[in-house]
C-alpha cells in the first residue's frame, strides 16, 4: 500500500516538476519598470587644463578618495536590456591639492554632479551586468567662509560592470565596479576630471 501511494504521489508530482522550475526562473527576470540605487567610494582626479597665460597658476590639480551616490530610473525595453536616466553626485573632502608644484592638504571639497542617459544589458541567469552613461557635468568647490566656486557645464561618461544577487521577485543587491571621465569647461581652462571605484547596489526590477 504504501509503495502504491509513493507511485501515485510521483506519477502526479513529476510533471508538474518542469513547470515549477519554470515559474521560478520567470520570477526572476529584468522587464518592466527599473530602479537602482549605487553607493560607494572612489579615487578621485582632477586637472585644469589650458589656464590663462596671465594667471598666476600655471599648474592645478586635485586628487584622493572620494564618495559616490548615483540613482536611476528607467525601463526595460527587450528581455535584460534596459534604458534609464541616471543623477549622480561625486565628492571628495579635504583633497590633496597641487599648485605649482606645490603639494598639500586643503580645507575644500570638490565635488561633479552629472545627469544624462544610460544603457544596461543583464546576463542572465548569472545576473552579471554592463552598464554605460552619457553625463552631463558640472563641478563645484566649496570651502568655508568662502563663496562656492562653480564650472561651466561639461561632457562625461560613466560606466559600469555589476553582480546582483536575487533577494525577493523583483530586488537584487550586489556589487559593481565604476568609471567616470567628463571635460568640464571652468572659464578659459578646462577640468579633466576622472574617478574609479567600487559600489554596492540595490536594484528593483
């Protein structure tokens, strides 16, 4: 009797074994709306370029450590392949600064803000990601009892290889690795600015 009801209850519970493995990859999959949250840490590097002849500054540059939060928000538009628009804030605090030659800490902070377009392909069913940006840029520095110190708007690019880890239907958290470029305009000079780094993820889709 019993070896007749373990019969039954596999005859009944092997065909629906496919499906169910089915229904538990289309659970997981990148379509609809997209949402991601990056935040993480970086080096930073900037370098005016081309300054004024008469300037007393012939030689500028600002590097080290740096935070980064970037958010997204967008939609699939084909399986795994998605389109967004992307704000992200960049900055670094009491950055070592090169002038003339020069080389010591200061008081200021530097920090880009870029805004633009972004591409992302999925890989599945390993979840790995490329993911690329247009940014639209501008830099600011700050220092205290001192009046802000603003560039014209510039060009930059930002990209990005990403693992997530499924955590529910629609959440996956994970880690990426980023670089970020822009030619930023400062009056007659130009700000080469660069940063990479690595940064945590949560992303909804």
């Amino acid at each position: 009797m019993i070896r007749l009801a373990a019969a039954l209850a596999l005859a009944v519970l092997l065909p629906a074994l496919p499906a169910n493995a089915r229904l538990l990859d289309d659970m997981n999959e990148h379509d609809g709306f997209f949402l991601r949250f990056h935040l993480g840490g970086g080096s930073m590097n900037a370098k005016w370029r081309d300054l004024p002849a008469n300037s007393l500054i012939d030689d500028l540059s600002i590097d080290g450590p740096s935070g980064t939060f970037a958010f997204s928000l967008g939609g699939a538009v084909a399986p795994n392949l998605i389109l967004f628009g992307e704000l992200t804030s960049d900055a670094a605090s009491n950055p070592r600064t090169t002038i003339n030659g020069d080389r010591g800490r200061s008081d200021s902070s530097l920090s880009v803000v870029g805004f633009g377009p972004g591409v992302s392909y999925y890989f599945m069913p390993v979840n790995l990601y490329l993911s690329g940006s247009v940014l639209f840029t501008r830099a600011t520095v700050s220092a205290p009892n001192r009046a802000d110190g603003q560039s014209d708007q510039g060009l930059g690019f930002k990209f990005a290889v990403g693992k997530e880890w499924w955590v529910s239907r629609d959440w996956g958290i994970g880690v990426a690795g980023f670089g970020m470029f822009a030619s930023i305009p400062d009056g007659e000079a130009t700000i080469n600015w660069s940063n990479y780094g690595l940064a945590f993820t949560a992303t909804y889709n």
